[in-house]
C-alpha cells in the first residue's frame, strides 16, 4: 500500500510537471470516454434494456401479412383476431388496439391527447395493473357500454396534478363525456396519455377490413418461432375457410422488443463500433505522445536503473501514471457524455425509440471506469514497456536523451500511425456514404413545394360533427375565414397529409373490366382533399381538372388519380372519364366515381420509399371527420399559427389545433434518422481525422528531433534543403500510405454493413472511395510538412559545433 501512495504521488508531480502533455492526453481520452459512454447509453437503454413490462421476453406482436399483395406486416380484421384467439395454443392471453387520438374538452383548455382503444384483455397481457384504481371490467368492452377511460401517469400528473380524487370524474373526450376509472403507473406506454374500450362485435366484423394491432403474452416455455408456426396453421386454416377475403393472408409474430428497436438497431451498433475506433485512435495518439515523453526521460530511467529499479518497479511506476491519466480522462468524459447523451436525445428524439428511458445509471457509469482502466493498458502498455528497457551506455552519455532508443520506438510510432489512418479512412469512407446518402435524399423531390407553407391538424368530434353535412359547412368557413388572414395566398385541407405514413387505403373496380381474383384488385391509398388542396402544396395537375366547391354531395363523385396509379392499373390509357367504384360494382347500390384528373406523384411514407399508387376524393363529398389544414402565405408561415387559432375558436371554441408546423419542419422530421446517422458518424470520423493527422504530425516531429545532427550533416556535405525536404516526407509518407491501402481494404469489407442506411448510393461508390483516401492524404501530407519544413532550416553549421 505504502508503494502505491508513492507510485501516485510521483505520478501526479511528473504529470504536473509536464502540464500541457496531461492536458491534451485527459482531453483526447475525454473526449473518445465521453462519446463512447454516450452512445453506450443509446445501447444499453434502447437495444439491451428490457422493456419495464413483467417477464417482457414473452410478449409479442401479432400482425397479418399478404406476401402477394406486397405487405410484410398488416393490421388484423376483427373477425381474424377472434379465431387467432379462440384457436392459438400458444398464447396466455392476446388483446388487441389501435391508436386513437381525443379531443379533452369541458377543461380550462381544449386539448388533444394521443390514446388508444384497447380490447379488455389488454393490460393483463401487458402485465401491468393500475397504481390507481382499476382496469376495464368486461362488460365496458362491449357495444353500447357505458364509455369508461383509463389515464396514464403523465396525463394524470400534468392535467389533473396527480389529483386521487380524479377517479369517477368524467372527462369530455370529442364531446361525449367519459368516467375515469384507473391511472397506469409511470413506465407505462408513456407515449400513450389514455386508453379506451374497444367495444367490438369481433364476429360482426368485415374480414376484410383490417385495422386492429394485436399483443399477446406467451405461455411459458412457448418461444416466438412456436407461436410463430402455431399462428400461420390458424391462417391457412382461415384461407380455406373464406377464400374471398383471406386468400394470401397469413400471420406474423414478432417479439415486442425486436419490433420496437429494428429501425435503429444496425445503425446504433455500427455507430458504437465508429466511436469505439475513434477512442482506439485517440488511445494511439496518446501512445505516440508517451513514446516521445519517454524518449525525453531515458536519462531518468537510466540513473534510476544504475541506482538498483529493477524492471518490475519501473513498469509499475508508469503504468500508475497512465492509469492516473485514464481515470483524469474518465472523470471528464463521464461528465461529457452526460451533457452528449442529453443533447442527443432532445435533438433526436423523435429517432430514437424509448428515449424517454434513455439516461446514466450504474451500469453505464460502470462501463465507463472500466473503458477508462481499459483504455490505460491499450495507450500505455508498449510505452511502459519500452521505457523500462533503458539502454544504460546510451542513456547515459552526454546528451544522449534524444537517442537511446530511436530506432525502437519510432518503429512502434509509426505502426500506430499506420493504425490511426487506417481507421480514420473506415470511419470517412462510412461517413461519406451516409452523407452522400443524405445528400440523394433531399435531392428526391417529395413531389409539393415546401417552403412558404404552415400546416396543422384539427379533428371535428363525431359527437358534435355526426353529420357530414356539417362537416362540410365547417370546413367551407374554416376555409373562408383562413384565406381572409393577412399574407394568406392559398388555403385547404387534407388528410391524410404527405410524409407522415398514416392513412387507410381501399380495393376499387373500373368500370368495364372484368372482376380480378382475390389479391389481384386494383389498390389505391385514398386521400381526401378539399379544392384548391394541389395549388396549395404545389402539387402539379398534370391533366384534367382540380376539385371545385361545386363537388359536393348533390353532385356526381368524383376522384383525382397520381401518375403513379395511372402506370400501373391504366398504362397507356387514358383514365379521364372512367369511372370507379369501391364496393362492388354489380350491386344495386354502388356508387360511382368519374375520373376528372391526374395529378404528380407525392412520397407519403417517406423520401426514400417510392410512391404508390393514389386516389384523391373530393372532402366536400366525403368529408372526414380529422383534416389537415395548409395555408400558403408569402410571409413567415409560423406568424400565422396565431391568428388561425383565433379563427378555429371563434368557429368552435372546443377545437385544438395541433400538430403545428411548417411544410419545410415536416419535411425535415420525415429524414431525422437518416441526419441522425449521418451527423454523428461524420463527427466521429472528423474526429478521428484530427487525431490521426496529429498523429502523423507527431510522428515527424518526434523523427525530426531525433535526427537533427543527420539532417545538420547532409546539410554540410552539400545535400540540398529540397532533397531533404523530400526524404522527411517520403519516410513520413510511409506509414500514411500503408495506412491509406490498408483502410481501403477494411471500408471494402466492413462499408457492407452500411447497407441497410444508404439510400441511392452503393456501399462501394467509387466516388467515395477515390475523394475520401486523396483527402486523408492530403492532411497528412500537410501535417508532415511543418515538421519537415522546420527541418530544412537547420542551421549545419551550429549542429557540427554541438559534434
């Protein structure tokens, strides 16, 4: 113990004396420490964590599929999910939902909350029960019960202030008043502010109507690929038994976690290996920086050998100072990766799922002392190595102490070199494919204009707007009353909007042609927009003609087609003055549509999924009871959000605007992933290229200092200051060229993980690959040049005196 108290108190007086080597040392690890705890942290809690659910490895997602028709994961119909549920033995208990958002009326403000609608079975599968009061009784999920809410925690604390006494106390939700009965605890589904009764007739369903999500706990001992088998058995059995709606249906089962967590698995995993290399490569820097230290210390090692340090006690000694600067850096980068991981999460958290969940704990502070002891060993191991193997004779002549050892150690300087810069060209190459990734995809043109455009939702309560006739006025004065504002150019509505996934899509018929087989019908993903809705967006009317507010319900129907429905179920024809119908089209009762126009193509999942086939339909003939309303305005769209609200109160009082944004934030929002990946990796292979061109700058530094006399001498016998110059840097050169062809190697193998994040660019782009190894070296070039610059102007005459 004695040994180790003065170990550490000699460490800390030589690392004080040699204060500015400590303080690029404690950055360099702080910063490598830092980023990997961050990150780490993304990991532990989004990928490693359980979900805050009893025995959570047993709940699962089911889902439908129809492989034929092009979906890998669909909503069930009711009728489906009640024989999945009669018929499975595999599961304890399976429930199903679907998101449905309210209007919270009758309150100080009118509000809009994000719930679901959940079948009674739903908290048992989660395995949660209320902190307050009590779940859903079975008799409240069925048509025609008394309507009944659950809340959740957040709701509860920010609306009610966490108020006991909320139980029995009815909330107006769209206008119809609900009794409180439970509040979940914290964790619980904490992106969800309520629940409600599904109250369906499941056996009263249409198959073919698919809408619901269902989750499902195992039985013990069932693993997922059992329930997995155990549910496709049910389908096929369903496919025989109702060949009209489920042929080509089929079930899918995936764990609640996989499904959670698979669109950022790969990308959080590779971005955890980059900012490993990157502390690999500040590890080596700081390896290089203690071989040069050491080289300076070679006298004191020496006498101290002379005067009896065996080798055991000089090891021990540096390893003290490496492991005193390790935990210097770890006490850093523990407080960076605090202020990282926060950042991260308020910037992205729309990218990152559960990142309410995402913080330091023990395990992460764990990780973090022991990258920290670990880091001590991979950066200070061959310097204490070499050092403690002085070569007495040399070290101890006359100013010897910047040659004992040269040789060895600039060796073992420029492999590390040669690893810095072969990492640093993996970390670029990868960083230039996500940006050039990036780059392709704001080049995709999303098919509307977004600048100089505000959007925002509102949804008409079908207590209050039951009647579509009433919709219809509502939406011709909201209208009215928003082209009115100042700066106001255009104004529509409609749902669903662009860029954000939702919506329903719907099996028509043309007029003339014979009825398809099952899974072979012409689809069409419907969207619902009042006149003046593609002026607005910008949305080009490729032919035929817009809405006008004479289609109405006293009119013919009429519907819009996007180029890409005309490709692929017209071709060659020209659909303006066919008609289409939506249900069956030799029934006494269909209904009709004529085809009036064609308009441009717009991405509605995102810019990186290709555009599927759309039918527009007028809101005034269908009006929905949830719209989007867009307003185009020459001035700050932002400044209009205000005065809009004005106008929706003094029409209704009870409506919330929300989801407020601009057409440009929504664009933005739908490639926040993709930045997401691209920001951080570039980052951290701009971090890396720092560090290994002051690696390189190091290493010809340190090569300079030890052959000033050579360098004096080749300059006295006549060798030219270029000649000189060029041999510096053909020797400095070496390691970053073996480096360069050694990283190309490594991107060419490991840039194939990136395949699954890269968008309109090849993982082998030979663009990338040719300007990413030219700049790294460059810099290094440049990094090699200072140093041999200030060789060139070694005075030889001052060198032959110090001989």
């Amino acid at each position: 113990m004695e040994n180790l108290v003065k170990d550490l108190r000699y460490a800390l007086r030589t690392l004080r004396q040699g204060l500015g080597f400590t303080l690029i040392a404690v950055v360099t690890l702080a910063l490598g420490i830092g980023a990997t705890t961050a990150i780490f942290t993304l990991v532990k809690s989004v990928l490693l964590e359980p979900l805050p659910y009893p025995e959570p490895e047993r709940l699962v997602v089911v889902m439908e599929n129809n492989l034929e028709a092009g979906f890998s994961r669909f909503s069930i119909s009711p009728p489906d999910f009640q024989d999945f549920r009669d018929q499975n033995r595999v599961f304890e208990t399976i429930a199903v939902f679907r998101g449905e958002n309210f209007n919270l009326t009758g309150e100080e403000r009118a509000e809009r909350l994000q719930g679901s609608l959940v079948s009674r079975e739903y908290f048992r599968v989660m395995g949660v029960e209320p902190v307050l009061g009590r779940a859903f009784l079975p008799e409240e999920d069925k048509p025609g019960a008394p309507p009944v809410v659950v809340l959740n925690h957040g709701l509860w604390q920010r609306r009610f202030g966490g108020d006991r006494d909320v139980l029995g106390r009815p909330l107006l939700l769209d206008g119809e008043s609900y009794t409180v009965v439970g509040v979940m605890p914290s964790q619980f589904s904490p992106n969800r502010e309520l629940f409600v009764p599904l109250a369906l007739d499941y056996a009263a369903g249409n198959r073919g109507n698919h809408f619901l999500i269902g989750m499902a706990r195992l039985r013990p001992g069932v693993t997922p690929d059992e329930a997995q088998a155990d549910l496709a058995a049910i389908a096929a059995r369903l496919q025989e038994a109702y060949p009209d709606t489920n042929t080509g249906w089929g079930a899918v089962v995936d764990p609640l976690h996989e499904l959670l967590v698979e669109d950022v698995r790969a990308a959080l995993w590779i971005l955890l290996a980059a900012v490993a290399l990157v502390l690999l490569v500040g590890c080596a820097n700081i390896a290089n920086l203690l071989l040069a230290r050491m080289a300076l210390r070679d006298r004191e090692v020496a006498l101290r050998t002379a005067l009896g340090a065996g080798r055991g006690r000089l090891l021990r000694q540096f390893l003290t100072e490496n492991l005193v600067l390790a935990l210097l850096g770890g006490l850093l980068g523990t407080a960076l990766a605090f202020g990282i991981t926060r950042t991260l999460v308020a910037v992205y958290a729309d990218s990152i799922p559960r990142a309410e969940s995402v913080a330091l704990d023990a395990g992460v502070l764990l990780f973090a002392l022991i990258l920290s002891a670990a880091t001590s060993l991979i950066f200070g191991l061959a310097p204490a190595w070499h050092a403690s193997r002085p070569n007495l004779v040399a070290s101890l002549k006359e100013g010897a102490g910047t040659q004992a050892g040269g040789t060895r150690r600039g060796f073992v300087r420029a492999a590390l070199v040669f690893a810095e810069v072969a990492v640093a060209l993996v970390l670029l190459i990868g960083a230039g494919l996500l940006i050039r990734s990036f780059e392709r995809l704001l080049d995709v043109d999303p098919g509307f204009e977004p600048a100089g455009a505000l959007t925002m939702e509102l949804s008409l309560p079908e207590a209050k707007y039951s009647e579509p006739a009433r919709r219809v006025v509502f939406f011709r004065q909201l209208l009215e009353r928003a082209t009115s504002l100042p700066g106001v150019e255009q104004a529509a509505t409609v749902f669903p909007m662009p860029l954000t996934g939702s919506g329903y899509m719907l099996v028509f018929f043309v007029e003339g042609r014979p009825i398809p087989q099952p899974n072979q019908e012409p689809v069409g993903h419907i969207r619902v927009a009042s006149p003046g809705y593609f002026r607005t967006m910008g949305i080009p009317l490729l032919r035929g003609r817009d809405f006008t507010a004479h289609d109405d319900a006293d009119a013919p129907r009429v519907v819009l087609l996007n180029q890409r429905a005309v490709e692929r179920y017209w071709g060659d024809q020209d659909p303006i003055g066919q008609r289409i119908t939506f249900s069956t089209p030799d029934g006494d009762d269909t209904v009709w549509a004529t085809v009036i126009g064609v308009v441009g193509d717009v991405h509605h999942e995102a810019l990186n999924v290709e555009t599927e086939p759309e039918i527009y339909r007028a809101n005034y003939q269908v009006p929905t009871s949830g719209a989007i309303l867009i307003l185009r305005t020459a001035t700050d769209p932002a400044s209009l959000a205000a005065p809009l609200r004005s106008e929706v109160a003094a029409l209704d009082p009870d409506l919330p605007l929300f989801n407020v944004r601009t057409l440009q934030e929504l664009v933005d929002t739908s490639v926040a992933e993709p930045r997401f990946n691209a920001s951080l990796l570039s980052l951290f292979a701009g971090l890396a290229l720092l560090l290994a061109a002051l690696g390189v700058y190091g290493l010809i530094s340190y090569s300079v200092t030890q052959r000033v006399r050579e360098v004096g001498v080749r300059l006295a016998l006549g060798a030219s200051r270029s000649h000189v110059l060029g041999l510096i840097l053909r020797q400095g050169m070496l390691p970053v060229v073996i480096g360069v062809v050694a990283g190309l190697i490594l991107a060419l193998i490991l840039t194939r993980l990136l395949a699954s994040l890269v968008y309109g660019v090849s993982t082998l782009d030979p663009a990338t690959f040719t300007t990413i190894p030219l700049l790294l070296a460059a810099v290094a070039a440049i990094a090699c040049s200072i140093p041999a610059l200030r060789a060139t102007r070694v005075d030889p005459m001052a060198v032959l005196r110090e001989e």
